[in-house]
C-alpha cells in the first residue's frame, strides 16, 4: 500500500513538474521552427545568471545577518517568549524550544527564498538592461550639462539603476527588521531621544558591530544612489522645464555632491564603530543624513523654486527651455523635417491643373471607415469569413502608379454556428482565411461603390499584379487560436457551389507531433485529443501564436510594435508588414509623448511575415539606429540589412501612421523654436478638425498619390493639416501649415512642413464643413437625404495642395437605416477659395470650380463607363441613366413628403370635425 502510495505521489510531481515546463518546451519547439533559437535562449539564459549572481549575494548577505542574530533569536524564543507567555517547562516535552540546528535550517531556508525571490523580479525586469550595458553603442551626441554620451543615459545609467535597486531595498528592509528585532529583545535600548549625547543608547558590542556593518553597506549604497541621482536630473520637471532647470543645477546639484560626502562620512564613522564602543558613531550619522537630506534636498529647493524661479521664470530658465526644445525635437525626429514656404492663396490656373494632372487623377474618392462595411457585405461570401482592417497602399497597375485599398479575407470561428463549433471544426478543418478583396481609391462604380480590382472566391482580376499563387491567410489579425495543420481531414479552402473546396497545409512552419512534443503539448494545453483523436498523424504539426500581433510580440518583445499592421501582394503571395519601433524614455531633457512612457522613437525596424506559412523576418531600416545596433549586438543575425529585401516588397515599404501622428501631435508645440515664443505658447498649433458623425474630430493623416511642390512626378505621401491652437473662448480652424512624409524610393522617411503665410487667412477643413452646412443648396440637399429611413455619411474631407492653393474634396455617402444596408457613394463636394460645388462626380464638379476646359481625372488602364467619376466634362444639358435615377429619386422622395403631408391634414381635418365631448 505504501508503495502505491509513493508511487501515486510520485506521479503527481512529475506530472506537475512536466505541466509547469510545458509552455516553457513549446515556446523552444516554436522558436526553434522559426529559426529564432536565440531570441529564446538569450533571454532566459540572461534571466538566469542574472538571478544567480543578484540572488547569491543577496543570500550572502541575508544569511550573514540572520546568522550573527541567530543565538539572539534562540535565547528569545526559549527563555523570554516563554517566560512572557507563562509556559510551564516539562522534563518530558519541551514547548516552544528551539534548537541551533533548527533554527540553523529555517535561517537558511528564509535567506534562499528571499534572496532569490527578490533576484527573480529583478531578473525578469532588469536582463536587457545587463545586456544592453554590455553592448551599449555610442549616440555621437552629448547631453547638454554633463557632457556624456547620450549612451550613458540609455545603456549605462539603467543597468545601474537596476544594480542599485536590487540590492539597497532588500538590505534597508534587512537593516530595519534588524534593528527592530533587536529593539524588541531588549538588545537595544533607547534612554533618551536626544542620540547626540553620551549614553543615550544602550546596546552590546555584538549587535553594535552587526548594525555597523549593515548600515555602513547602506551608506556606501546611498552614495551610490545620490550619484545616480545626479544624472537624474535630467529628467526632472519644475514648472514650464522638463529636464535639469535653474533650481536643479543651483540647489538641488549642489545638495546631492553634499549628500553623497556625508554618506562616505557615514561610511567611515560605522567602520570607526566596529571597533570603538560609543554607539554614537553609529546613530548620529544616520539622523543627520536623514534630516539635513530633507532640509538641503527638499525644503531648500521647494524654496527657491518658489521664491527666486517662479517670479522670473523666463528669465531663470531660457537656456533650459532651449535645451528641451533641441532634445525634445530630436527624441521624436522632428530635427529632420524641412521646413518649406506655401503661398496657400495663389489662383489655381489652367496650367497649374495639368502640372498637378497627376493628384486629380489619384483623388482619393473612398474613405476605410464606411468601406469595411461594404467590403465585409459585398465580398464576405460566408459567414465566417470576416474583413478586420483595409488598409491604403500603392501599386504600379499597368504601367500606372495606382492607389489601391485592400482588405484581408480572414476566417473568424467566433462567427461560426454554434452546432459547428466543434473540437475538429475549430482545431482541424476551419484552418485559414483565403485571399483578399482589393478596390481601387479613386473609383466607385455608378451604383457609388468600390470598383474592385480583386474580389470573390477564389480571387479573382483582370489585372496581372493581383494575380495570386498563395491566397491562403493561416497567419493574421483574427486568427487567435492554435490549430493543427495538415490531419487526415482535409482542411476548408473556400465554399464553390453546393461542396466546398478542401486542401492540406504545406507551408515551411508548424511544431511537429512526436511522441515527447505530442506528451508536452497535451499537458500544456489541457486537452488528451493529441491522443484520442484518429485524424493527427505523424506528418501534422501545430500552429500556435498564429495571431501576428503576438507573434512578433512573443519573438522580440524589445520592440514597440505597430497596432495597425497592412498586407501587401507580393510575387502572388501575401505578406504582412508591421512596423517596430525602438523607443525609450531615457532622453534627457525630452517631454514624454502624451500618456506614454517613451521621449525617444524610430521606426528602425520592418517585420515582415508570410500570410500562409508564418515565417517572420525582420529588417533593419534605420541601422545607425544606436539602440537597434545595440540590439544587433545582442541579437546577432537576427535583424537583417534592407538590402536583402526583395524589390517588389521595399516597394511596398510605407511611412508609419502611427509615428507620424506622433510627430504631429509633438510638433504641435515643438515647431517653436525660440524659446521666448516656445515658454508664451505665442504660436501653438493644433490638428485640423472635421466632421464625421456630425461630431468634430482630429483629421486622421491621410495617404494619396499626388505631386509633391517642386517635384516632377507623384507620390505616394501621408499628409495632415495644421491649424492655430484654439480655446473656449477663441476657435480658430483656419490653415497654417501641413506637413507631409514621403516614402518612395530613396525619398523615403523625409518629412517636409509646409508653412502659410501668418498674414493671410486660408480656410482649414472645418471651416469648408461650416460652409457645406450654410450653402443653401447642399444643406438642403443633405438634410432631404438625412430623413428618416437613411442616413448621411460624410467622408474623409481630403485638402489637396495644388498650384500653391488648396483644392477641397469631400466625398458624401447615402447609407440605409436598414440592418445589412451598404453606404454607397452619392456625390462629392468640392472647394476651392470661396467656390463650393457638389457633383455627380470629379469631372464635372472641377468643372463647375474652374469653368470649360478643365483638366479632367482620368482612371488609368480602366473604362469609365461604369465610374462615378468622369474623364470627361459632360454637357449641362446632357442625361444619363446616373442622371435620370437622380431625379427619380428625388421625385420618389419629394411624393413620400406630398403623401407624408397629405396624412397629416386629414389627421388635422378628421380632429377638427370632433365634438367637444369627443374630444
């Protein structure tokens, strides 16, 4: 029976062991599969030593100290505990008796436990901090006050952060347990509050020299902590100064250089004690330092920022203003854009029109937001296919450089039927979405919706750069759970007619089944169906962190990561880009973004990863990058040169929205760059506001195809809007800059800032939404629509710069209140000075701006037939079937409002011939 007992308890821990290493096995077998074996032996390994070393000399210590207490704690416990607590000794059966060996052990057992569990919270926060000291790469840039490489700040300073407090906090808490022990044994005895004189503290030369020892090792640790402190100066924040001001340099410098004396002060004075026995040696430097600290480092400089710096703030700190403006602009790139001259009101002529022919033809007429829904309407096909995103990029279509916008055909199982959510379903046969869905941005069919350069299943174009020879998506936004490929069930491909189309996975990645992976991914996941289920075989392999967000989160956690990540065609497959940042918060002088905690961003890093197989590569963009060639130092292979990416795909490369929104929301106030001008707020900015949902909103940065000022040929840009800051009482939307990011070719990263004249008024978007709402025409044209029934959609509100003015585009959405109805296109209103027209389409609206003769947008490589907007200017007097169902509709609408009133009156009528009684 014991013997079975042993055995069942025996089996118990293995089985426990082997689950609690479980995730642990599977992240190795996946890392491993995805040629990362670094990215997960590195860290752990760090992890590891790192805890050794920390935990074994904090052992060291904590074992020290409980040791030399350790006679103390059995004299305690077995003479005045039990004395204090009224126990009778019996001869036979001592109560509350301890022995040195067993006290010896639960000393021993205490010190490991605390020791290596304050080594393990510090080696999971601090390994990349040990790692990057070790491989720190200079910035080739100082810091403004002590001269030091901004790697020091970076690199150096946070490891010996790290080393500072891993080890001062749990020797101040063993300091103070121990004085508190022996405050309560009766070791120590205060007689009077007044340490300074000659017998105020009683206490015995043994304990005398254990406090001596622990506090002199604080003092040198505190030393250590107010040297640190110095350089962290230069992230303090005093009034209208981020980083080290007036009053840091001044006072609060000069107390901390007085500070770090008096703890080596300290220090001497508790080595003296070890040896003399006047305990004053040991108490005064510890209340002194305490209480000169607060005076000189706290009260002090509170004072003289309140009385000298505050009055004359200014004045007191404009050279530090200066120095947060520079550091700032660099922690976020702003330092790189260039700064360039815009008119803004220069008449738009005929000539200026064809110059800029290319950004009329690439006027983006469909906006993402009421897009989704028509994609996931028209070319969802099933139920459990599902469009999360669409996203904006560029490709050359027949010889044409086309904005094209695209979404991902993603399989969703929550949108599954409750009856086929089974195990097989979920795990073995709903596998993976399948292709995309693609329209071009500057064309809408005549019914107001997407002109589809790809759609259906399988997908389906006419033209050759949407061919695809993979279109399947087992990696993907939506596709968070783990699934496994390649089973004696074949897996859904896509619906075709009244059967359904099946494949098998062949991709490169997926966690093989053996007999040990089958054992450790059964414990890991919870779940014997590895085992029982007759569909796994030898050949199938599981896939696991399919999502791609967490995918490249689990493999380089290191890296910010893009929340909005775009999929491109590649050579017939489909690929992701996301895009990884290296950011940090350890820029001095630097303002940290919002409510984040970084002051430091780049884009260093491209990440690109196979829609069908999972594999992941990440590329280097920004190299000269300090801390991504840090990185590479740590990690080395793992991030490769630009070089080696494929042309096609570089192609594909776009500046990021999210960095740039960054940009914009920092360069807000950090375009000033006198100080004077920067501390007023004389010239703040703020984002352009348009309506949607009938609400005012930032203007999010836009992507087109257009031709930039001074430059031959388009582009494909990102662009945003600025206008002056407002307040409650003062709302100002006119225009005065906007800043683009261009990102072709070897163009690709510069910002360029276009700045308006100060002495003229330009409309900003908001102000061209007013106008919409007070033209008499539009407004009623709109309200007619906005009835009950349907509902009006207003699009992105698009300020084109051409031929030094703007030209304003709007495009307007007629949306059903019905459930399942789809917004299509209807008309666009265009701006431009004090003109404002809404049209059928482009075409005619510019010519209704700027008269016959105008420049029309042309589709390139399609017929407009079928195209809302015209390449040609039609007749005034001209119809066309777009025209007649025009007027239809108008006509239908305005005999809804005659039979509408016609009820109404009769109600009136029938009230009016009541009785009094009757009513």
């Amino acid at each position: 029976m014991q013997r079975l007992i042993k055995f069942i308890v025996s089996l118990i821990v293995v089985v426990s062991l082997l689950t609690a290493s479980s995730g642990l096995f599977e992240d190795w077998l996946w890392f491993k599969d995805l040629g990362y074996s670094q990215l997960f032996w590195t860290p752990l390994l760090s992890k590891l030593l790192f805890q050794a070393v920390n935990g074994t000399i904090l052992f060291i210590f904590i074992a020290g100290t409980l040791f030399s207490v350790r006679h103390a704690i059995v004299t305690f416990v077995n003479e005045r505990l039990r004395l204090r607590l009224r126990l009778v000794q019996d001869m036979n059966r001592k109560v509350l008796s301890l022995s040195q060996r067993r006290v010896t052990i639960w000393l021993l057992v205490i010190s490991a436990i605390v020791s290596f569990g304050v080594s393990f919270v510090a080696g999971f926060t601090g390994w990349l901090d040990v790692l990057s000291f070790i491989h720190a790469t200079p910035f080739g840039k100082v810091d403004p006050i002590f001269g030091k490489d901004l790697a020091f700040y970076f690199f150096q300073l946070p490891f010996l952060k790290t080393l500072f407090n891993a080890f001062f906090g749990p020797l101040f808490l063993l300091a103070l347990f121990t004085t508190i022990f022996y405050i309560v044994t009766g070791v120590l005895r205060f007689h009077s509050s007044k340490l300074w004189r000659n017998g105020a503290v009683e206490i015995t030369a043994s304990a005398r020299r254990h406090l001596a020892l622990l506090i002199g090792i604080l003092f040198a640790l505190k030393a250590f902590g107010y040297f640190l402190d110095i350089y962290q100066l230069l992230y303090s924040v005093h009034g209208h100064v981020v980083g080290a001001g007036y009053t840091d340099l001044t006072a609060t410098l000069p107390a901390l250089k007085i500070l770090i004396v008096l703890s080596a002060l300290g220090f001497i004075l508790t080595g003296i004690s070890l040896t003399f026995k006047d305990s004053r040696f040991l108490t005064v430097p510890v209340v002194g330092i305490f209480t000169i600290g607060i005076l000189i480092y706290g009260i002090v400089p509170a004072l003289i920022q309140s009385f000298i710096v505050i009055p004359n703030e200014l004045n007191k700190e404009q050279p530090y203003i200066q120095r947060e403006i520079e550091l700032t602009r660099f922690g976020y790139g702003l330092d790189h854009i260039k700064e360039v001259d815009y008119p803004g009101n220069t008449p738009i002529t005929m000539s200026a029109l064809k110059t800029d022919q290319a950004t009329l033809n690439n006027i983006r007429l469909n906006d993402t937001r009421p897009m989704l829904q028509t994609y996931n309407q028209k070319q969802g096909i099933r139920l459990y296919y599902k469009f999360n995103d669409i996203d904006i990029d560029r490709y050359t279509v027949n010889g044409e450089f086309r904005q094209v916008m695209m979404g991902p055909r993603e399989i969703s199982t929550p949108d599954l039927d409750p009856k086929a959510k089974t195990f097989v379903n979920l795990r073995f046969k709903y596998t993976h979405g399948y292709g995309v869905s693609a329209s071009f941005a500057n064309a809408v069919t005549s019914e107001g919706l997407p002109s589809f350069a790809i759609k259906d299943v399988p997908p389906a174009s006419e033209f050759a750069e949407f061919k695809l020879s993979e279109p399947r998506i087992y990696y993907g936004e939506l596709t968070n759970d783990w699934v496994v490929a390649d089973t004696t069930v074949k897996e859904f491909d896509y619906p075709l007619g009244d059967t359904n189309a099946e494949t098998s996975y062949k991709g490169k990645t997926g966690i093989p089944l053996t007999p040990l992976n089958k054992l450790m991914l059964s414990l890991r996941h919870g779940t014997p169906r590895f085992y029982l289920a007759n569909e796994v075989t030898a050949a199938s392999r599981m896939l696991v962190y399919r999502n791609i967000k967490e995918r490249v989160q689990k493999l380089a956690p290191f890296l910010t990561y893009d929340s909005d990540p775009y999929m491109v065609i590649d050579s017939g497959h489909l690929k992701w880009i996301i895009d990884a940042y290296t950011t940090s918060d350890a820029l001095p002088y630097s303002n940290k973004y919002l409510d984040k905690e970084f002051n430091y961003i780049r884009n260093s890093v491209k990440v690109i990863i196979d829609a069908n197989d999972g594999t992941v590569d990440f590329y280097a963009v920004d190299p000269q990058d300090p801390i991504l060639k840090t990185y590479m130092k740590i990690f080395p292979g793992v991030f490769k040169d630009l070089t080696s990416m494929s042309p096609s795909l570089k192609s594909h490369l776009r500046y990021p929205e999210t960095l740039f929104n960054v940009q914009s929301n920092m360069l807000k106030t950090f375009h000033m760059t006198n100080s004077s001008v920067f501390y007023n707020k004389e010239d703040a900015w703020d984002i352009a506001k348009e309506l949607f949902e009938a609400k005012p909103q930032n203007v999010s940065p836009y992507y087109t195809i257009m031709k930039i000022p001074g430059e031959d040929k388009p582009e494909f840009v990102l662009m945003l809007p600025f206008t002056p800051a407002s307040s409650a009482t003062n709302t100002r939307n006119n225009m005065v800059s906007w800043m683009a990011a261009r990102m072709d070719g070897e163009h690709y990263g510069e910002l360029l800032l276009y700045k308006m004249p100060k002495n003229i008024e330009i409309d900003g978007p908001l102000q061209i939404e007013s106008r919409i709402d007070q033209d008499p025409e539009i407004s009623k044209q709109l309200s007619l629509w906005d009835q009950k029934g349907s509902s009006v959609i207003r699009g992105n509100l698009l300020a084109l710069p051409i031929g030094g003015n703007f030209l304003y585009v709007e495009p307007i959405y007629l949306q059903s209140d019905k459930g399942g109805s789809i917004p299509e296109m209807k008309r666009i209103v265009l701006s431009y000075q004090d003109r404002l027209v809404m049209s059928e389409n482009l075409g005619s609206g510019l010519t209704q701006l700027f008269g016959e003769g105008t420049p029309q947008p042309t589709t390139p490589g399609q017929s407009t037939s079928n195209l809302v907007p015209s390449t040609q200017a039609k007749p005034p007097n001209s119809l066309n079937a777009s025209n007649i169902n025009s007027i239809i509709d108008q006509m239908n609408q305005m005999r809804t409002l005659l039979d509408n009133l016609e009820t109404q009156l009769k109600g009136l009528e029938s009230s009016s011939n009541q009785t009094p009684e009757k009513k």
